[in-house]
C-alpha cells in the first residue's frame, strides 16, 4: 500500500517574484466596446484584480493557512494526489470526502472546513478534500485516462487508505460529476452523497412543458449553450492549445478564471460581491504555481461528454442554490437519482456553494446526510 506523506508548501520567493515581473510587463488590450461583460471580462474589472494580486496581495498568508489545515500526499495509479485531511475532535464526527471543480480548487472549502469539523450543534464531519488530477498540488497526469470514473474509484482508494470504512461524498461542479460517478459506482463503505450542482436532461416532453420552473431551466440552459460555454468547448476540444496561455500569462488566466467567477456567483454586478480579491487570488494562485492550465483543462477532455450518465442507486441528495449555471429541476435529477431522499431549493448563493455561502452549505450537508441516517 503507498503511503500517506506530509506535504507543506514553502514557495521559493524566486516564483514570487516572477509573478511580479509578468504582472508589471503584461501587455493589455484596449477596452471592450460594450459596457456589461457580454464580450468577457471587462478590461477595468481586470486591472482591477491584477492591481491588487501585484501591489496587495500576500501569498504567504493562504501558504501558512493551507499548511495548518494539514496537506498530504499519497500516490493512486501512479499519480501523486494532494489534499487536505482535517479531523473533527468529535468522536461521532462522519468521514466526508468533497471534491471541487474548475476554475476552483481546495480554495473553496477553506472557510466551510472549519464549521463542518467542529459545529456548534449538529453533525460533525472528518474533512478529506483532494484536488483532482491536474489541479493544484496533485500530479499532472501524463496519459489519457483519468476520467472522472477513474478519479471517483480513486477517491474510494484514498478513504481506504485513510481507514475509512464507512463514508459519505460531496461535490459541485466537476466534482458533482465525480460525486455522482462515486454513487454510480457505489463502492464499499459509501453511505451516501451530496451534491450541489445537481445533474438532469431535459427529455423531449419537458422541451415541450409549459411548467416555470422547467422553461426557466430550459431558458437557462439555452443561454449557456449559446453564451457561456465557449470555455467548455476549447477545454472539451483543445486543452493543450488554451494551456500554452494559462501556463504562460497570468493577466491571461485571471481573465479566463474571473469572467466565470463573475458569471456563476450570486451577484449584484461585480464578482467582488460574492468573493473577495483574496479569496481569488488564493485561488488563482493554485493555478498559477504549479502550471495547472493545460492539465487542469484536460479533464474537460477527458469526461466533457460523460456528465449526467448512468444511475445512482445509493442515498442521494441535492441542495439547488439559485445562481447555479444550469439548473436541473428535481424532477431531472431524480432520473439519475432514484434514490434522492434530500432536496431543498435554497434562496441565495451560485455555483460555488462552499466558497460563497459557507454556513448555508454547511447547514445543508449536515441536513441532508441526518436524512439519510448517516452516522
């Protein structure tokens, strides 16, 4: 069995420092003739972001925070996979692995870690949260293969190997897909899973409804296909091409990462609503060291085509935050999850449920596991 070794960031300053230079020599675009984001990120929005991650930002601040929670490493399948393990002091606590997606990273659960480990009421939960192959700390995987079937039975190695016998799952975006897999694949000692970017299609008899819900769904998804899934596409078709970018510049990547952040969080205009610079600049910053553009676009490749395939047959459940980028009313989701024992329509929050509303997220993952009778 391989074994579970520690990891602790120390960033040399040269990496630092290199940043700095290519934020101080980018050169930039003339200003979008629009004046919304309908032609990507606006060109002041940017500068705005890039000012502060240049002049503000203080990197070894996240490095010690990522550091304390605790990082590892194990190897699976020849790949070294990072993540964060945070143990609850509570004896009942309930072994949790959740799983992020992209343009995210374990960034995302750094404030909700904390009240899912040590509530003050509640449930309590063992946090284990990797970052998918490619992304972050993880390895970069140098053959094709590494779908999201195979990282969901990868993530039921890890919580083996951890000596957990008996555990739920969690995952928005990406890692609704892998969380999803893992309740397809219902390996032993999963109890359940939750997600937060629930999966369903529409059947040629909803194309066809006149329900609210179901037409705002279809509006919805209608307006991502036309409007907000070019990124999917080059990602999907020609991941080593955009890469050369996101590997290269990183005014570049923050424009590719921050017109989705602005799109998909619950906002009243600006992304800065929702999160804060720091918060995404911690996470570009899991991007941009360790040259994560190429590998981490790669899963689109991958698995772009496999989501919302097959049948959960475990306990499931699915919290709908409004802001979500193509929402699928439960009606949809209960085709892929006959067994959905949870489900609640929440009234504030996006795409990233974890990131943006931490403390309504937990709630959510504590009511929905205490309906499955999780222990």
């Amino acid at each position: 069995m391989s074994e579970v070794r520690p990891f602790t960031l120390a960033v040399p300053q040269a990496q630092i420092d290199d940043l700095h230079r290519r934020l101080d020599m980018a050169r930039w675009p003339e200003k979008e003739p629009v004046q919304d984001w309908s032609q990507g990120t606006p060109l002041a929005t940017l500068r705005e972001l890039v000012d502060y991650w240049r002049n503000q930002y203080n990197w070894r601040a996240c490095e010690a925070r990522l550091n304390a929670f605790g990082q590892h490493v194990t190897e699976i399948d020849g790949l070294d996979i990072h993540f964060l393990h945070v143990r609850s002091s509570r004896a009942d606590a309930v072994p949790l692995i959740m799983t992020h997606g992209w343009p995210g990273s374990v960034i995302e659960f750094l404030e909700v870690i904390p009240l899912l480990t040590e509530p003050a009421e509640g449930m309590a939960f063992h946090v284990v949260a990797p970052s998918l192959p490619g992304y972050g700390f993880s390895g970069k995987p140098a053959q094709t293969g590494w779908g999201v079937e195979k990282i969901g039975m990868a993530w039921a190695k890890l919580m083996e190997r951890l000596g957990y016998d008996h555990w739920v799952a969690q995952g928005g975006d990406w890692g609704s897909v892998v969380t999803t897999m893992i309740g397809r694949q219902a390996p032993t000692g999963c109890a359940g899973i939750h997600v937060n970017m629930p999966l369903g299609r529409p059947t040629p008899e909803d194309m066809a409804s006149k329900n609210p819900a179901v037409l705002s769904a279809l509006q919805r998804l209608g307006y991502y296909q036309d409007w907000d899934s070019g990124y999917s596409k080059e990602q999907g078709t020609r991941p080593q091409t955009i890469g050369y970018s996101l590997v290269d510049s990183p005014v570049g990547l923050a424009g590719w990462i921050l017109e989705k952040i602005h799109a998909w969080t619950d906002n009243q205009g600006s992304p800065f609503d929702a999160l804060s610079k720091q918060q995404i600049c911690d996470n570009l910053m899991l991007y941009w060291l360790p040259a994560t553009g190429a590998s981490a676009a790669r899963l689109y490749w991958e698995s772009f085509s496999k989501i919302g395939e097959g049948v959960v047959q475990l306990p499931a459940g699915a919290s709908a935050f409004p802001k979500e980028v193509i929402p699928a009313p439960r009606a949809w989701a209960e085709r892929g999850m006959p067994n959905l024992v949870y489900w609640n329509d929440l009234d504030r929050g996006g795409h990233f449920a974890a990131w943006e509303q931490p403390e309504l997220f937990a709630s959510e993952l504590r009511a929905c596991f205490a309906a499955m009778g999780v222990t």
